[in-house]
C-alpha cells in the first residue's frame, strides 16, 4: 500500500517550494497505472509499457475498475471502492453496472435500478432516473463532467450502438458500429479520445476523428482505464495495455502466476 | 498301554498333518498342486534348474512340518529349509529344490515332507549350444542374451548360432521368440545335422526409450532377451527472433526448431539471463518472458518435429528491459540432451535516453516540467531547457542541470530497470504567462536527446 500512496502522490499537483532547481527535481519510478492482473487483483504498473514490471496487489477479487492518474474506482462483490491516496475505502454497497471517470469522480449507470449514480468526494453519491433502451456495456461523460451528459455504448435489438444522453435524459445515436456475424464484438470501451472494441482477434482503436487503429490480440473480453492514457486489455491468454498517444502503443502486460487452488474440506457438524 | 498308544498317536498326528498340507510348485504368483509325481522335464546337460515349492496348510488347526527330505541323485534343497516350521491354518512353507545332473541320463529322487513323498524326475539331454554375434552378448551364466542400447525408433538384428557338437542330427524345436519388440524370421523347427550350425536372426525394434525384455525358446533351453531403447539428443535449437536489431523498452517474440526432427517426444526449458553492462546495476527484472512474468518457459517437441512449443505456444515474448546489457536464451531438455549450441545471445546496446512522454505546464508561480522515458546507460544527469517566448523566439540562454547526483541516488539498488519520471520546477520570476514553450535535452553517457517543443498552456 506504501508503494501505491507514493504514485498517487507523484501524479498529483506538488506543493510550490521555492529551491534551486536542482533541488526542484524529484525523480521516481513512472507509473503507468493499475491493472487487474490474472487473479482478479489490482495492482500498480511500473516502468514503460513494452518493459514493465508489477507492484504488490492493492486489493483482491476485483471485478471491474476503472482509474485516472489521481483516483481509482473498483468493483468487487457488488461493492464500489474508491482508491486513491488517503488508501482504499468503499464507497457503495450494492450498486452494479458499467463505471467510468468523471473529472471529480465517477459515474455508474444500474440498468437494475435505471439510475445513473454520480460520485464526487465532496457530494458523495447522487442518483437520477435515467432510462435507457438497451444493455448498457460502457459509458463515459461527455466533456468530462456531468453537465453535458453522458455517452454510452450498449446492444439493443442485435446491433452495437453508441449513443449521447444529455442531461435531461433526451437521445441520440451518433454511431452504430458494423459487427460481422462471424467476427462479434465481445467488448467495447469508450474513452476521451474515441472508442475500443474487441473482436474475437483483434482490438480496434476508433478516434473521435474516425480514424482507426487495429492491435493484434486474440479473445479480449473486457476493458479497464489504467490511468489517464492506458487502456488495459483483459483476454485468457493475457493481459495487454494500451498506452494512447500520438503514438499508441500495444503492448503484453506481465503475467502472474495463477493462484494454487485450496481444497475445502467440508466437516458435517 | 502307554507303549502301544505313543506311537499310535504319533501316526495319527502325521496323518493328519499328512491331509493339512497341500504341495504345490510356484511361479511368481501362480500355484501349481503337485501329487505324487513331479516332473523338472528335459534339462540341457550342463544345465540345472531351481523350482520353488510352497507345502500349505489347508486345515483348520496348526501343523509341523517336522520333516523335509531329499533321496536320490540331482536334487538338493537349495539352502537350508527351516526345519522343524510350524504352519498356521493357511500358512505355508517354500522351499526351493535344486537340480543340477552331471551326465545325459534320466534322475529321480524322492521328497519328503512328513509323511507325504513326491517322486521327482529329471531327464538330461545333450542339447546344441547357442551362441550370439556381436554387438549381441550372452548368454550368461543365466541364459541372458543382451541386445545393448539402440537409438529409441530404431532396430538391431543379431545373428543367433546353434551348433549340434553330438554325432547324430538333432532336430531343434521348437524355435520361438516372445516379447513385442522381439521377434525373428526363423521357422519353428529345424535339423541341425551332426557337427553343423545354422544361423538366424533375432531383431530387437527400440519403440521407445526403455528397456525391453523377451524369450527366446531353441528346444529346451530358454533365453532371456533384454534391450534398451534410448532416445538420442535433440538437434541444435535455432532462435529466431521477431527481429534483428533489438533496443531497450522495446517486446519481441522468440520462436524456436530445431536442426533437424525431434528423435522423440521431448521437454525441458529455456531459461533467460541478463547481464547487464553497467557494473553499478546488478539485474533488471523487467527483462523476462511477459505472459510468466518469470525467465523460464518450458518447451515441449512431439517426436518427428522440429517446431519447439514455449508455453504451448508457437513463441515467447519477451521484454528487453531498460538496461543496456546481453540477454542470453539456453536450451535445457535435461535427460534428453542437446547436440551442439543451445545458446543464443543478444546484446542491447548502450543508447541515448529515451523519453517516452514530457509535459509542460504552470503552477502557481512557476513552470513545471514532466519527463518520463528511461536511460539504459544508467549515467543521465545533465539536463538542458531551453525556453521560448509565445512568438517562438528563444528566451535567453538554455539552462543546464546536472541532475547526476539525484539520478545516482535514484538507481541506486535499482533492479526493476532504468525508468524514470523526472518532475522538474522552475520559479519564475515576472510574468510567467510570457513563456510558451520549451525543449528538453538530456545527456547520458550515450548520446543526447531532446525533445520536441511542448507548450505551456
């Protein structure tokens, strides 16, 4: 835990110290984000992204997270934690859905409830009906806050859409992604700068521009924000990251060594 | 009375111990009841033979045995059975009975246990002698005949000589060789006239790397046959890389095959090393195999292949680590041994720093200035900015720093490679908001590199 208050405090804005300018340089290790590696755990991302190595786990049984360089949120057994750097605490006890960073905090969108939950530090969490058509797969807001709404990425009637809610809950798609019936989109993530999505082979990058980019990588099936620019590309046979950029870059995060299997044993009383 | 009864009573204990005790012959597990007669059958002369008997107790009550005798010429107990021995219900007693005749003759001998008597019978014979050619030796002193080591896939025939010393024709038969990797094209029978010698082959096929073992059955006598099959050494392994000129920071894949076909299914590992080339850094742990995170991955090849699998799959990425050095890849397949080189190196030279993302931006009163790449060298230090007003125009003279003493510090001990985030402040003193843009150059034993210009917004 020691080791990840120390990225925290690297990537966040420094107190103003008036030194000479050799005294004014701090030198760390770069982190490049969190990850969840093969055993559903978070851990830190030292290094560069094509030689990387792996910190501690920060926490266990994660199911999704998403991260900006400043504050973590994650899934793990129906809970939401945040992580940043006053350490690790939850923040929900039962809310499920598609997360994604806000400039303060996190969204979440509960397709059990139609609410679209907003957390900040300072209000905590506040919730709003929200209907939206469809099993929402990602979502991100639009322009960073929540004023102007929010997009979302989902399936509706057999076809991948992505769509703008605005604020007052008003619709419209702004795209439809082509899915060959042999080659079904399996994620999608949607981030600043455009859109992932991850056939059965590959990961395409889609910039806000409609520029495309291809990664070669056979069976990813989710996507995680590692931090501000690094994408986390989650498959059986490995985990890759996506460092954005003018030049991305795709690379194969380390792997872990898969944890032993304990046998219960199971005693009638 | 006394004197009548005494005997009496021992007469009927007998024969009652005489119904207990069953007699039969073992091999290995199998029990064969022996009655009154017992034959050790046809014996080549110079030959003898051992068969183990087993006396039972098939009664309800305990019995002694209280005597075990031999009479006659040939036979001999082997050893010295445990006499008196007394039997459980169920229990037993082997013994094991020896013969061994001095001329071609028919022998006989009486056993004795308790009351019980069993005949045997024994019949020497002259019989041709075997013989085998090399690179086939025996038989020994056991009828062993040994067919060596031969390379697993592959055969050896070894030409088998019996030869009739007597002065009348023997018919040798029958002529039969067991056991599957044994076998021979000889017929089952065949005349050797007086004096003469045939010959045939026994061909010995090594199906895989382990010892196998047959008979072969010429008239009476039977031989043991026993050869090994091992597996030869896999051909040199050629690594091939995804490309030639590696660098650091930078993955590649590492395939393997080998020279020539895999004699047969084998396993092992290839272990990565790193030596660094600047002494202060003992290790990089970046460099590894990505998938394992580790610098092992085990490799497997099916017999008749030359594709080696690294994990199963068809290559192994690898990281080059941010440290200047030789990463080396070796071949172990243990037991099946490795002909020829199973090394490969490649060196990543020593380069200039590479800075993988630099920011500019302002803070309250001042510039801050964000690098972030690695120097494989390990020996940046001197660092110069250069800054430009909002028109693009130079701002005085760029300023150096020699950050050689913070670097020192900062890898010191350092073993997870050379990266490193570089946060450098300068107050500024007047309007800040003049300054639009700057450069970076960094200075490592290598070279230098700077950056392109990034603005401050």
């Amino acid at each position: 835990m020691r080791r990840l208050f120390r990225i925290f405090t690297v990537l966040s804005p420094l107190p103003f110290v008036v030194l000479p300018v050799t005294a004014l340089a701090q030198i760390h290790q770069p982190v490049l984000g969190m990850m969840r590696d093969g055993n559903s755990a978070l851990r830190p991302v030292y290094g560069v992204a094509a030689s990387a190595t792996l910190g501690d786990p920060v926490t266990e049984n994660v199911d999704t997270f998403a991260c900006s360089n400043a504050r973590c949120f994650l899934q793990s057994a129906g809970t939401v934690l945040t992580l940043d750097a006053d350490g690790l605490r939850s923040i929900a006890d039962a809310a499920n859905g598609p997360l994604a960073l806000t400039n303060e905090g996190a969204l979440l969108y509960s397709s059990q409830t139609g609410e679209l939950l907003r957390w900040a530090p300072a209000t905590g969490w506040t919730a709003s009906a929200f209907a939206i058509d469809g099993l929402v797969l990602s979502l991100r807001s639009a322009g960073g806050g929540i004023g102007d709404g929010i997009d979302v990425a989902l399936r509706r009637d057999g076809g991948l859409w992505l769509e703008h809610y605005s604020a007052d809950g008003s619709a419209s798609v702004f795209a439809a992604v082509a899915e060959d019936s042999e080659q079904p989109i399996h994620a999608v993530h949607l981030m600043e700068s455009g859109y992932l999505i991850a056939t059965e082979h590959t990961v395409t990058l889609v910039r806000t521009d409609g520029s495309t980019q291809e990664f070669p990588a056979e069976g990813v099936r989710a996507f995680f924000a590692m931090a501000d620019s690094s994408i986390e590309a989650v498959s059986s046979q490995g985990n890759w990251i996506l460092h954005l950029g003018d030049s991305p870059s795709w690379n194969l995060l380390p792997g872990v060594e898969p944890l032993a299997t304990t046998a219960v044993a199971v005693v009638a009383q | 009375m006394k004197r009548v009864a005494l005997p009496l009573l021992l007469l009927l204990a007998a024969m009652t111990a005489h119904a207990q005790i069953s007699l039969s012959t073992v091999v290995g597990t199998t029990e064969t009841p022996v009655t009154t007669v017992y034959g050790f059958g046809q014996i080549a002369l110079g030959d003898t033979k051992d068969v183990v008997f087993r006396a039972k107790n098939a009664g309800t009550s305990t019995v002694t045995v209280s005597k075990l005798a031999m009479s006659g010429s040939g036979f001999t107990f082997a050893g010295n059975p445990p006499i008196p021995y007394i039997l459980a219900p169920g229990g037993h007693l082997d013994f094991t009975i020896h013969f061994a005749g001095g001329t071609a003759t028919n022998y006989s001998a009486s056993l004795q246990i308790n009351t019980q008597i069993v005949t045997l019978l024994a019949s020497v014979v002259s019989a041709p002698t075997l013989s085998v050619a090399s690179p086939c030796t025996g038989p020994d002193s056991q009828n062993a005949i040994s067919f060596g080591r031969v390379q697993q896939a592959s055969s050896l025939i070894c030409t088998i000589t019996v030869t009739n010393a007597q002065t009348q024709q023997v018919t040798l038969s029958p002529i039969t060789v067991t056991g599957s990797a044994f076998s021979t094209s000889q017929a089952a029978a065949t005349v050797i006239p007086p004096g003469q010698s045939i010959s045939f082959p026994v061909k010995f096929n090594a199906a895989s790397a382990a010892t196998f073992t047959g008979t072969l059955t010429a008239g009476i006598r039977t031989y043991t046959l026993t050869g090994t099959g091992f597996s030869a050494p896999l051909a040199s392994p050629q690594f091939t890389f995804d490309s030639s000129t590696m660098s650091s920071g930078e993955q590649h894949t590492l395939s393997v095959k080998l020279s020539s076909a895999s004699p047969v299914a084998a396993s092992g590992n290839i272990t990565l090393g790193f030596k660094p080339a600047s002494a202060p850094i003992a290790d990089d742990s970046a460099v590894q195999f990505v998938a394992s995170s580790k610098r092992v991955v085990s490799f497997t090849v099916a017999q008749g292949s030359t594709s080696v699998l690294l994990n199963g799959q068809n290559n192994a990425t690898f990281s080059t680590g941010t440290t200047a050095g030789v990463i080396t890849f070796t071949m172990d397949a243990g037991a099946f041994g490795i002909s020829g080189d199973a090394t490969a190196s490649i060196t990543i030279a020593p380069a200039p720093a590479l800075l993988t993302a630099a920011g500019a931006s302002r803070v309250a009163t001042g510039l801050k200035i964000t690098l972030s790449g690695f120097d494989n060298t390990y020996s940046v230090g001197t660092f110069s900015f250069s800054f430009y007003d909002r028109n693009g125009a130079a701002m005085g003279s760029p300023i150096a720093a020699n950050l050689s003493t913070n670097f020192q510090t900062f890898y010191q001990g350092q073993t997870a490679g050379s990266s490193f985030l570089l946060l450098a402040n300068f107050p500024v003193n007047g309007d800040a908001t003049q300054v639009g843009g700057v450069e970076v150059t960094v200075t490592n034993s290598a070279g230098s590199t700077r950056t392109q210009r990034m603005s401050f917004p």
